[in-house]
C-alpha cells in the first residue's frame, strides 16, 4: 500500500492515478473528502487527515504502507513577505513533513518520497552553471527556505532510522490543470491578450507533470530504483526553452496567435521591479537551468513526453469515440452480433472444451479514464502462458485450435459483450494491461484514455502494435480526433476483410 498526501492537488492527483494505472493499491490523503471528489474516476481509498501540523494523526493512514508519497505542502502564503510568513510556511512545510516521517518510520514504512522545490538552490541559475544536486542550497524566499528545512530534516531522520528518503526537486511543474503564472500567461494567449514577452532570450528548465510522475512512480519501486535510497535528484525535461520560445510553443498547442509583443528584456524588468514584483521578473526573464544526469545515470530514468506532447495534451480537444451515434452503433451491432452468431460462439466454445477445457480467456484492462475492466475472449494459447502483451508471447504457447481462432479473428466474438456492457467500443485503441507503462504514459498525455479502447481501428488497420508504444498512442490520438461515422464503418469493414491484425505474437 502506497500512501500519497496532498492527492487531489496537481501532481498529488496526478500521482494517484499514475500508481492506480499500475495496479498499486493508494491511500489517497486528503485534508477533506471533496464532493464530488476529482478523483471520482479513480478508485484509491481516501481520507481525510486535516490540516498537516505537528498535531495531525497518521496513524490511521499508515496502516499497512510501506512508502509515502509526500506532494501536500503550503505554497502561498498571504502577503508573502509579511514578517510571520515564514512561520507559515515552517508549520506545514518543516514541522508537518517531519512529524509524518517520524510517524511513518515508526509504523515501519520502508520508503518516504518527498516533493521538494528546485527553488531550494535558488531562483535563477548562471549561464552555463545550472543546478544539480551538488548544487549548494541557496533559498531566497520563505517557502523555499521552508523546503529547503524540511529536506535536512528528513535526510537526517534517514540517518537515523531504517526508513528510506528520496528527495525530488522539480522546477515549474506544467500539465493539464497547472495553476499560477503559467495557468495565467496561457488564459491570455488563448484569449488574444498581447503579452510583452516576445524579446525574452533567457533559458528555463522545466518538467512536464508526465514526466515528474514517471520519476515518482520509479523512486516508489524499490526493486527498480534500490540506488535512490536517501538521494536527491532534480529532474527537468532536459528541453530548456526562453520565456518567448515556451509562450509560442503555448499559441502554436492551443492553435492561436501568440500575440507576443518584442519589448526589451531590461525594461520589462525594470518595470515588474518598480511594482514590488522582483521575483516575478526573476522567473520571467532570468535564467533557471536543472541538470537531470544523475536520474538518468543513477536511475535510468528519461522523460517520457516532450514539451510539445505534453503541451498539446494540456489545450488539445479531448479525445473521445463516444458521439452518441456511435454508441447506439455499439450498443445495436453488438447485440445483433451476439444474437446472430451465437451459434458459432456455443461451437467454439465447446472445441475449446474439448482442447483446454478452460475456452474462455479474461483477463485485467485499462479501460475509459484508466479505469480497469475485465475483458472476454477465446482462449488460444495453453492455460500456464504468462500474462503478457500479446507481441512478447511464445508463439510455441498457442494450441493448433487457437492458431484457427487467431487466423480467422473469430478469438475476439466475445468482446462484443464488452462492447454491449460499455466496457469497450467496436472502433478504439486496444486495451492495454497494467504493467504497460510506456504506453500508458504515452496515451495518458495525448488524451487516449478519454475514449473507450475498441475491438478494431487504424492502428489495427496499419498492423501497429504495442511493441511501438510511441508510435501506437499517437496513431490511436490521430484516429479518435479525426473519428467519423464514415471512419467507424471502414475500420470495422476492413477488419471484417482481414484486415486489423495487429497484436501479432513475435515468436
């Protein structure tokens, strides 16, 4: 059991869904259970924990855990710069933080993954010089100070104790849902607002909320990631962009002008600075760098998105095959399937009888919003074959019926009742299983999983298969944004033709 606090926060949300994905059981913690909560989707066990202080009970939540995911912290503070900001900040950052870590050691939680902030190094970076996790700290503001505590704090109880602390630092965390400045700049270049920033050559390292969580979910293994045990990594997408290159970036996803107006850098400072706003000018125009390498040597970590992937998932149209014809079609032909064939379906079934005596293959998939579901098809390989994606099967393992059965596609009648239940639809991206991350990472930011997976579809049609995760997701993005009812017949047409047979066994 995985406990994640601050779970229906940015990346704690994110978090939380990523390690139901993967088949982890989670304790979502919250401060109150949200109705309806944004996690209604998922399926994490939630509770409420309060306010985080010195006072705050865990006890109950960490029954049976043996890592936590600590993403709840203060970020803002009124009047940032009042004298008792700092205090703040130190209640739930510092003391919060560690009175979890003491409670959790206590209850024998092996691993404890802590948030933290890049801006515990500094606000801004020399050319040439960015940080790294040798990188001295250097806080220049409260809640960077209070972060900055909080990591001394724990690495000394890991010194101290059995339990484990992996500390991540990431720089201006971007995805679907972001808030603050980016949130801000994006609303007004979405809206036509001209923004002053089209002069800016500074370079800013960022991280795509994706690829955060991929880094969070490898320190949570412990069998995949013993070298992180009380490490610090910063992580970054390792694509540093100006202020003026990522607003562009921004239009060109969300498919609008920029509208970015070429004043110079040094007057733009000049004239946040002379509102009180020096640390806004700082993230806006200065330079901030991260050096991942030690994630990816250490770890073998690398992201899995791009900005451009990343960014199009945040402004693009949802995917989605479920226009409310299309369903009827589901609903009407599958039905009239099923009640046609099923004399075919009662005959195949009782060869595989007689060959297996277990015809009938189920098995665990990811489904609409990641949500798992149960699919049904005829069994054509021998009942001892390991569960895995059909392309790294052993041909060896299919029994001479089941070769029939593959040949002539008749394996997958039995999806039909999928499609009748609303589990899948007849045209879809195909279902994939848990322990696949790469394509789930790479489907979740294109938007894939908005839309319920299918028997048959382009990437079918185009013998794509899952041993291309890349190349499968943005084929399956490509047909759900273009997907008409002229479309939903020639796919399942073809199939029908022979066509559409994409999951080949390798073997």
């Amino acid at each position: 059991m995985i406990l994640v606090t601050g779970a229906t926060g940015f990346v704690g949300e994110a978090v939380v869904r990523a390690l139901l994905a993967v088949g982890q059981p989670v304790v979502a913690a919250v401060r109150h259970v949200p109705i309806p909560s944004p996690l209604h989707n998922a399926s994490p066990q939630l509770l409420a924990v309060g306010s985080i202080n010195e006072q705050t009970q865990w006890q109950p939540a960490l029954q049976g855990v043996h890592t936590v995911v600590h993403c709840a912290a203060r970020a803002y503070v009124m009047q940032e710069y009042a004298v008792d900001a700092l205090a703040a900040y130190r209640e739930v950052n510092v003391a919060g933080t560690l009175h979890l870590a003491q409670q959790a050691a206590t209850a024998g939680v092996q691993r404890f993954v802590f948030i933290s902030s890049i801006r515990v190094s500094g606000e801004y970076t020399l050319p040439g010089q960015p940080f790294t996790e040798q990188s001295p700290l250097g806080p220049k503001d409260a809640y960077a100070q209070s972060k900055a505590e909080a990591e001394e704090a724990l690495l000394a109880l890991a010194a101290q104790s059995d339990m484990e602390v992996v500390i991540i630092r990431p720089p201006l965390v971007y995805g679907l849902g972001v808030k603050g400045n980016f949130a801000s700049m994006a609303k007004a270049i979405q809206r036509g607002i001209p923004l002053p920033l089209g002069a800016v050559h500074n370079q800013r390292s960022l991280v795509a909320l994706n690829n955060l969580v991929s880094l969070v979910l490898l320190c949570v293994d412990r069998t995949r990631s013993p070298q992180a045990a009380n490490q610090v990594f910063v992580v970054a997408d390792g694509e540093d962009v100006s202020t003026t290159t990522l607003l562009r970036k921004v239009a060109r996803a969300s498919v609008q002008p920029s509208g970015l107006l070429p004043l110079p850098a040094w007057l733009l400072r000049a004239g946040i600075s002379l509102l009180g706003k020096r640390a806004v000018a700082d993230r806006l125009l200065g330079n901030l760098q991260v050096d991942a390498t030690k994630a990816r040597i250490l770890l073998g970590w690398s992201p899995v998105v791009t900005m451009d992937e990343q960014l199009a998932a945040m402004f693009a149209k949802p995917a989605s095959n479920s226009p409310p014809l299309l369903r009827v079609l589901d609903v009407v032909l599958s039905a009239n399937g099923l009640l046609v064939l099923w004399p075919v379906l009662l005959l195949v079934f009782l060869v595989g009888w007689f060959e297996s005596r277990s015809p009938l293959f189920t098995q665990k998939r990811m489904g609409r919003h990641q949500r798992p579901f149960v699919l049904f098809k005829f069994r054509t390989m021998r009942s001892d074959t390991a569960s895995v994606a059909t392309h790294l099967a052993d041909a060896s393992a299919i029994t001479p019926f089941g070769r029939l059965l593959r040949r002539t596609k008749l394996d997958e009648l039995p999806q039909l009742w999928n499609v009748l239940r609303g589990d899948m639809s007849l045209v879809g991206p195909r279902p994939c299983l848990f322990n696949q991350q790469e394509l789930i990472a790479q489907r979740a930011a294109l938007g894939v999983f908005n839309a319920r997976p299918g028997i048959t579809g382009l990437a079918q049609i185009k013998g794509i298969d899952m041993s291309t995760p890349e190349l499968l997701a943005k084929t399956d993005a490509q047909m759900l944004a273009s997907l008409a009812l002229r479309d939903y017949f020639c796919y399942i047409f073809l199939t029908v033709l022979g066509r559409g047979s994409g999951d080949r066994v390798r073997g």
